[in-house]
C-alpha cells in the first residue's frame, strides 16, 4: 500500500488556500489591496511631523519627566518671533515699523502676549533707578571717597594717610564683576577708568556703565547703528518647537505684512522672519522635503534596481504594490497609535520600504524560476509560496523582532521607530503573499501573454555575481574562510577597549551640519547684527518658591565647589533679585550708603564746578529713591520671570564658564550632578532639572538600553535561526556569518573611532535582525536544493543580493538628513548590510560546502 505523502505545516497549508483565492479571484483581491491602500495612505497623509528634539527624550527617567514638567510650568511668554524690516534707508524702516506694530498688536493674546519694537519701558525704568544697579562695594568706595573729599574742605582738616577707600569694602578680597541687568539681552563693554580719576568721575563711571545697555538703542528702536535692519520682538505663547500655535502666528503675520505692503514704502524694502518659532517652522518644512526628497529617490532606486535584475516592468507592480501597502499599513497604525512623526521615524518610510520589498523579490523570483521550467501559473504561484515561506516569514520575524527590541528602550522617538518598524516588516510580508498572486495572474493572463504571442515563459534570472560567487565558493571555499577568518580577528583587535565605552560625547557631530540652509538663516542673521549675544546660553532652574531662590543658589555654589574646587562651573546666577537691583537686605544697605552719598554731594556741591558739578547735578540719589517692587518691573522682564499659572520669582539662569561646553557629553553629565535636586540648608531636597540632565540621563540610557535592545534582538535572531534551520551544524553556519557581518562592522567603527550616538546605536540591533535575513534565505534553498550548495548560490545569490542592495538604499536616503545623527545611522546600517550580505555570500556557502566534503568521506 502506498503511503499518503505527509501533510505540509498549517502554515503552508494556509498560505496556499490564500495563493489559490487570490489567484482565482484577482480582480477583488486587488480591489480589496486598493481599498486597503487608499485607506491606510489616508490615514499616513493626515501625520505630523515634528522635528522637536523633545520628541526623542526619554519617556520614564526622572530627570525627563521634571524636564517636561518644568517646560509646562514655564509654557507661554518665553518664545520670540521677530519681524526683521531691511533697506538701505532708516527713516523708511522706521515707517514701516510705525505701521506694522500696530497691527501685530492687534493680533489675539492667544497669540501673542507682547509685542516691543525698542526698549524705551526697559530704558527709562532702569535709568530712573540706575544707582540702585551698582555693586554695594562700588557703593561704599565712593562713599568713603565723598566722605574724605568732604572732610578736607572742613576748617582744619589734617590729612592723616588713612587706610585706601577700596580696602574698606565690605567685599574686599571677594570682589566680583557685576553683570549689569539686561534690557534687551545684551551686556556692553564698561568705559576704562583713568588712574587719577576723582570720586565724581568714579561715582560717573559706575553708574553711567549701569544703564548702557539700556543706551544701546537711543533712537527707541531695536535697529542696527547705520539703521539699515530694525526689528520687532514679539512674545508668542507658542513652544517655539513647530507647534500649531506658531503655525496659525505665522499665517496670521505673513498676512499682515501682505496686507502692509512694504514695497510701497520704498522699493529696497524687505520683511523677513527670525526667532524661535520661524526657525522652527523653516527647520520642520526642511526636514519634511528632506524626507520627501531622500524617500523619493530611494524608492526610485530600488524600483529601479528591480526593473534592471528582472528585465520586466511588470516586476514593478507585484513587487511594488505589496511594498507600498505594507508602508501605507504600518504609518496608518503610527498614525493611530502616535499621530505624528519625529526626527527619526519620519525617514522609516524609505527603511521599511528597503527592507521590505525583499519579500517580493525573493518570491517573483522563485516564480519567474519555475515558470521558466515551464510550470503553469498557478502550479509556480504554489511552488514560490511554499519554497521562500519559511525563509521570509523567518526573516520578517527577526526584522520585526529587531525593531520590537527597541520599543524597549527610553525614547519616545526609538520605541515609536520600534513599533512602526516592526508592523512594517510583517505587513510588507502580508501584503506580498496575499497580494502578489493577484498582480502576478492579471499580469500573465491579460499584459505579458499578449506580447509574448505563444513563446515560451520567460526564464528565471541568473546575476552574473551569483555565477561567480558560486564558482568562488566551489573552487576556493577554504581560502574564502581563513581570509574571512583573518579579517574577523583583525576588526575585533579593537573592540574590548572599544566596547568599554563606544559612545560619543562630542555632541557637535550630532547635530545639524546646515548643509541645506533653511529660509530664515539669513534673517536671524540680520537679527542678531541688532541683538549682540550676551554670554553662553544659560541653563534655567525652577525653584518652587520665591523665597527659595536664594538658597538654592548657594546651595548650587557650595555643591560646585565641592565638586569641582579650583574649576567651577557656575559663572554667575541671575534671578529677579538682579533686575531691582538685589535682594532685599541689599537694597536696603544700598539705600543707606546712597543716603551718605547723597549728603556728602550736598555739603560738597558748593566747592564744585566744571565736570565734578555737572556729575553732582546729574547723579545725585534722588530723595524719592526707594526698593523697586516687582509690579514695576517692565512687561518683558515680568514675563521672563512669571510661570504659567502666574506664580513669580522662581525661575532662575546659571551661566557657565567659558569652559564649559555643551557638546562635550561628559561635561554635560557633570554639569547635570551639579544642577539636578538642588537642597535646601533645611535638608529638603527640591526638584531641579536643567537641559543638562537630560542630555546626561539620555548618555546613561543608552549604555543600559542599548546593549539591552541588542542582546534582545540577538536572542530573538538565535532562536529564530534554531527553528529555521534544525541542525547544530547548519545553525552555526547561518549565526558564524552573521556574527562575522557584525564583528567585521563594529570592528571597522572601532578602527575608525566611529562612536555610537542615542540615534546610530540602533543599527546594532537591526543589523542582527535583518541582517540575518540574507543567511537564511540562502540556508533555506541550500535545503531546498538538498544540499546543493552551487546551484543554490547561482539560483537566489542575485535575488538575495538585489535584496541587500534595496535595503541599503533604504538606509541611504538617511545620508540627506541634516542631522549628522541620523546621517551616522545611515552609514553604521549601510556598512553593516555590506558586512552581511557579503559574509552570506561567502561564508556561509564555503563553510557548508566543506562540511558537505568532510560528512561524504
């Protein structure tokens, strides 16, 4: 009795009930991908994409959470969107400014809470209260000086040596250079005082130093000195990240200045844009035509490596379609589950699509091969799915698991990237066995039989790279693998010191390279030839309390000193003590030193004349000098130091040493020891975050969550491998040439010093797992072929390397990126698919063939 052949697995089983319905019914099979198709890209259409960092900061660590609650409290008021006016002619500048401001005031406060075109409240209130900005030992010098200038025109005055002035400051041996308060965020250079210079042209200097910046702008305009640019400053309750707050204020005021027409005021007029919202509006569009020209071209590349391997146009429509609906598929579901894009994934159309369009090609080509042997359509429709099944549904698993490992990871952007990645890498496989039977039918059936006129099926294609690295592999297998062997040791010389520590801490290789200027470059240009930049950027704390400002300063100083004695980070602090001239106890000493100096001017004023009367006259304290109340300060300043919710006083900017530098990642990790949980002399601890921490904590999230992601995806990729192929033997074939792609890849970066970075880190892990994917697609038709390993390589080598040649594509459109980041991640992905695909080719089907040789004698 004949024995019934085995049945094949369920899964076989299933996905030829499935070949055969779609083959059958192509028609609504492609009806039903259309509707899928319109459907899913509808939905991708409608994402956001937001090129704010915070969108890739991490999503639990503490340090983030406070970041983000500090940026909710501080929210509104903080962002400047600027209306930069430029001609050759100041009086037509000054027209323009005239007639535009009235109009951006206009504007709702749900948009912007304060429109200033000049400093005049800034100036005039800190001119009115100018004596009061002065260091309390200044103060104090020229009192003793007034004093002693006083006493010698008393009867009977006996010069007697006394102790110089400047040692009886209540600072002396602490002296410090005082910033002036900052009327429009500049701080000008002090007047270089004559050795011999009396008291009065002292007590001139330091006071008339107080209120130069306010002078900066005389003409009550923000402007240049040859008024060539003027501007206007506005305060926006926009984040000033790209958000639809400043989408509607720019709409708003591109209208108003249409609307003004400044060409009709003269015609060298131009209107442009500068500040935190434009740049962020330009810098987004930027990044989204960065993503449209770099998937574009992608997608051009590797359709077009299709067309070239398979010789067909037709290639194009069963190959592409079923790529096109699994990215549509996977950023409807990015769409549900996120609703927008960061910097990251909105380059992952192209990725998905590289990687995932090998499906596709593996299985046209096993089609194109049988019907070549002269299989009828459905008999090679049948013989496909059942022959790259298990190679590609293996393959898409490790891919999906590769991106599955880095949702566990801490950043949003990595987690989001992980998840699309994933649903992308199993809809791509989906929609190629559903799909292609369709497309492939109508296609033989109704375009190619017409041109064909009764020749014989078109025959399977043979790569010439496939013929030679078959014979390479027959003939000199074991040079191939002492070679591979050799270069293997030699790329991991370096990796022990490496692996230590691989990640980059100069922060300025990961930022923007500015290669493709955005609109408003040019524009905040012109801004800042008006607003010179006053220090380094600071880093702005939030206490909880006005009455813990103080405090927490010392608090900050004491730590400073302890961690880094002889080398302190912190420069100086700037509270809203600073902008009425201090604390409260110092004010008041102020005021009574004033009072003596105002005396000794009064007794002295009749024995003046000539520059020491006129500065008598012009700076005498006046009597109604008094403690400024907050409520005084001007509009800008109030809304610097007001939260949200109205609270007052308790943000506060330290500033660093030039020393310090924001992209020295090690530095920013000290910085943020020095600046995170500030505490009170009562012991109680108060939530402190800076920029600092974060870059800090997401340093230390990528050393715990990068090797976590990797070794996840590298176990995934083993048992995925031991279930696909069965055998000790054949399992360490497959996994000694991937790790031979990986070491050769993290070797190289180690010889180049390529470090790793919170974006390029994730090229690890999806190198295991799709760079797998050409290992057992080659394993699985060596089996197929039962163990013919020649004709194996020459019947799926060129299919397999066209794969790895459109997954590198994929990678490839991350080169035109702006940021040097995701431009590392491209090259790290690119130079590890090159590493694999190359280590498949060769390593594997050398080390099988001797295998083979050595089991048959």
């Amino acid at each position: 009795m004949t024995e019934a052949p085995p049945k094949p697995p369920r899964i076989d089983a299933a996905l030829a009930r499935i070949t055969l319905a779609s083959h059958r019914n192509p028609w609504r099979t492609l009806l039903a991908a259309m509707v899928v198709l319109a459907l899913s890209w509808f939905a991708a259409s409608h994402l956001e994409i937001r090129g704010d960092f915070l969108e890739l900061l991490p999503t639990e660590s503490p340090g983030a959470k406070l970041f983000r609650a500090t940026l909710t409290r501080m929210g509104g008021g903080s962002s400047t969107f600027t209306v930069v006016v430029r001609s050759p002619d100041a009086a037509v500048n000054r027209r323009v400014i005239d007639a535009l401001v009235p109009r951006l005031r206009a504007l709702p406060p749900t948009l912007v809470k304060r429109v200033e075109f000049g400093p005049q409240e800034a100036r005039q209130f800190y001119y009115d209260r100018r004596w009061l900005f002065a260091e309390l030992g200044d103060l104090e010098e020229v009192e003793c000086e007034l004093a002693r200038e006083r006493r010698r025109h008393q009867p009977g005055f006996i010069d007697l040596d006394d102790e110089p002035c400047r040692e009886l400051r209540s600072d002396h041996g602490t002296r410090t250079t005082a910033t002036p308060p900052s009327a429009a965020g500049t701080n000008g250079t002090p007047e270089p005082l004559p050795a011999n210079a009396s008291a009065f042209e002292r007590f001139r200097r330091q006071i008339s130093g107080r209120v130069r910046e306010a002078d900066q702008f005389p003409s009550g305009y923000f402007q240049t000195p040859d008024g060539t640019i003027f501007a206007v400053v506005m305060r926006s309750t926009a984040t000033g990240t790209g958000d639809a707050t400043g989408d509607v204020l720019m709409a708003r005021v591109e209208a108003l200045v249409r609307e003004l027409n400044p060409s009709s005021f003269g015609p060298n007029v131009r209107v442009g844009f500068a500040g935190d919202i434009p740049t962020a509006i330009a810098e987004r569009d930027a990044l989204v035509k960065d993503v449209a020209l770099s998937s574009g071209t992608a997608v051009g590349l590797i359709l077009g490596g299709i067309v070239l391997f398979f010789r067909s146009f037709g290639a194009l429509v069963h190959i592409g379609m079923a790529m096109f609906s699994g990215v549509g598929v996977a950023f409807a579901v990015a769409f549900g589950a996120f609703g927008y894009l960061n910097a990251s994934t909105a380059f992952l159309g192209s990725i998905i699509a590289g990687n995932g369009i090998n499906y596709g090609i593996l299985y046209l080509a096993r089609f194109r091969e049988r019907r070549g042997e002269g299989d009828t359509v459905e008999a090679a429709l049948l013989d496909a799915v059942r022959t790259v099944r298990s190679s590609t549904w293996l393959a898409a698993l490790a891919a999906a698991g590769a991106y599955g490992s880095l949702m566990l990871t801490s950043f949003r952007g990595f987690s989001q990237f992980g998840l699309i990645g994933a649903v992308g890498m199993v809809a791509c496989w989906g929609a190629t066995m559903s799909l292609l039977p369709a497309t492939i039918t109508l296609w033989e059936k109704h375009i190619s039989a017409r041109f064909r006129k009764g020749a014989a099926a078109p025959k399977a294609v043979r790569a010439p790279v496939a013929g030679f690295v078959g014979a390479l592999t027959t003939r000199h297998g074991g040079v191939v693998l002492v070679a591979a062997f050799a270069l293997s040791v030699a790329a991991a010389w370096k990796l022990p010191n490496y692996l230590r520590d691989p990640w980059e801490y100069n922060f300025g290789k990961l930022g923007s390279n500015r290669k493709t200027a955005v609109s408003t470059d040019a524009w905040n240009n012109a801004q800042d030839r008006i607003f010179t930049a006053r220090g380094s950027s600071p880093d702005m704390l939030l206490a909880n309390r006005l009455e813990e400002v103080l405090p927490l300063i010392e608090s900050l100083k004491a730590r400073d000193r302890a961690m880094f004695p002889g080398n302190p980070y912190v420069d100086r602090v700037e509270t809203v003590y600073d902008r009425v001239g201090g604390a409260p106890e110092l004010v008041t000493r102020k005021l009574a030193v004033l009072a003596q100096v105002r005396a000794h001017i009064d007794a002295l004023t009749p024995y003046l004349e000539g520059d020491d009367l006129a500065t008598a006259r012009d700076f005498r304290p006046p009597e109604s000098l008094r403690a400024v109340r907050f409520d005084e300060l001007p509009g800008l300043v109030r809304e610097q130091f007001t939260e949200r919710d109205g609270t007052f006083g308790t943000p506060f900017f330290v500033y660093y040493h030039p020393h310090f530098s924001p992209n020295n990642g090690r530095q920013l990790m000290q910085v943020a020891r020095l600046t995170m949980n500030l505490r009170l002399p009562g012991g109680r601890v108060v939530p402190t975050v800076s920029r600092s921490t974060v870059f800090a904590e997401m340093v230390a999230s990528m050393g715990r969550d990068g090797p976590r992601a990797t070794f996840l995806a590298a176990l995934a990729v083993i048992a995925l491998v031991a279930l696909a192929t069965r055998r000790l033997g054949a399992s360490a074939a497959v996994l000694g040439s991937l790790l031979c792609g990986v070491v050769l890849t993290v070797g190289g970066a180690a010889w180049l010093d390529v470090r790793l970075n919170f974006l390029n880190f994730v090229a690890l892990p999806l190198t295991f797992g799709i760079g797998v994917e050409y290992a057992i697609n080659l394993y699985d038709r060596i089996r197929f072929t039962g163990g013919d390993v020649t004709e194996a390589v020459r019947s799926v080598g060129g299919a397999v390397a066209l794969c790895a040649f459109t997954t590198i594509v994929g990678y490839g459109a991350l080169l035109t990126a702006n940021s040097m980041a995701l431009q590392s991640f491209g090259w790290y992905a690119m130079v590890g698919e090159l590493a694999c695909i190359s280590s498949a080719l060769l390593i594997l089907p050398s080390a099988l063939r001797l295998r083979s040789k050595r089991d048959r004698s």
